[in-house]
C-alpha cells in the first residue's frame, strides 16, 4: 500500500498533486498580475512617449505572464483541461519564441508604423501623408490645417473657431 502510494507520486508527479497544485496556483496569482503590469508599462511607456525606454518590460511581461498562465492552466484546471494544456502549452511556447526571436523587429516596425500614422495627416484630397504641423500638403497644396489670426494657433481645416483663444476663423 505505502510502496504504491509512493509510485502514484512518483508517476503523478504534476497531475494529481494538491499541495503542488495549490503552489501554481499561488505562482500563477502571483506571476500573471505582475507579468500584466509589465506589459501594460511597456506599452504605455512606448505609446506616450518620443523616446521610449521602458520598451523591454513589453518583453519581460511576456516572459513573467506566459509561466504565470502555465501554473494557473496546472493549477486550476481538471484531468481533461490538463491534457488540453500540455498540448496547447508547447505550442504557446513556440508562439512565445517565434514571437521573441523572429518577429522582434517586425513587431517594433508594425508598432512604429502605427506610432508613425499619429504623427502624421492624410491629406484628404490626395491621401498623401503629411507631417501634422503641415498647413498645406506637400504633394497638392490642399489645405490641411488653419493658423488662428489672433494667436497663430494651428487648428483643424474645418475649425470655426480657434481651439486655443476661442477666436472666430476667417477661411
Ligand atoms: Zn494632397
Ligand atoms: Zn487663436
């Protein structure tokens, strides 16, 4: 009886361990919340400043999540959801490092690109992209933006009234 016991353990090491699970489950509560934060820093650190320096918590927040999740899936789930994550946890892995390895420099690119679009205008006559301080396009001199006659504020194309002195606009 004591000897299978012990081989039950020894063979169920993950599967069917209380006081383990109860542990990932704790890490899992632990690693997830934190992991999340740092996404979120990172993120908002890339979005909100010129020139962001806290671009590598994005990363650290994968790392911290992905095992947070892992212990969480161990921790909380039943027999079948623990088969699902033994398959989906390898497969999830590979996403973590293709995405790390890989795809690094796309995602900064992609990330960049949309940075870059908020930067800019669209000119609506010709679509051409133009610096958002622009008063006319570049490539068609279509009007873009209005300079308040009062307070030399920029203001929208279509603005009646100056957003900073309240001023009326004369087109
Ligand atoms: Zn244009
Ligand atoms: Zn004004």
């Amino acid at each position: 009886m004591q000897q299978n016991k012990g081989d039950y353990m020894k063979n169920n090491k993950l599967k069917d361990n209380p006081i383990l699970r109860k542990r990932l489950r704790i890490i899992g509560l632990i690693l997830t919340p934190i992991g999340g934060i740092c996404l979120l820093i990172g993120f908002l650190d890339f979005f909100s400043r010129d020139m962001p320096t806290m671009f590598w918590m994005f990363f650290l927040g994968i790392f911290i999540l992905f095992p947070g999740t892992v212990c969480l899936q161990y921790g909380y789930m039943g027999k079948l959801a623990r088969y699902k994550a033994g398959e989906v946890a390898p497969v999830a892995k590979d996403t973590t490092n293709y995405l790390l390895d890989g795809t690094r420099e796309e995602l900064a690119k992609t990330i960049n690109a949309t940075r870059g679009l908020s930067h800019t205008i669209k000119c609506p006559k010709c679509s051409e992209e133009n610096s958002k301080d622009s008063v006319f396009c570049n490539h068609c001199g279509h009007k873009l933006s209005i300079l308040c006659r009062t307070c030399g504020m920029q203001n929208d194309a279509d603005s009646k009234f100056c957003k900073k002195c309240g001023g009326g606009i004369e087109l």
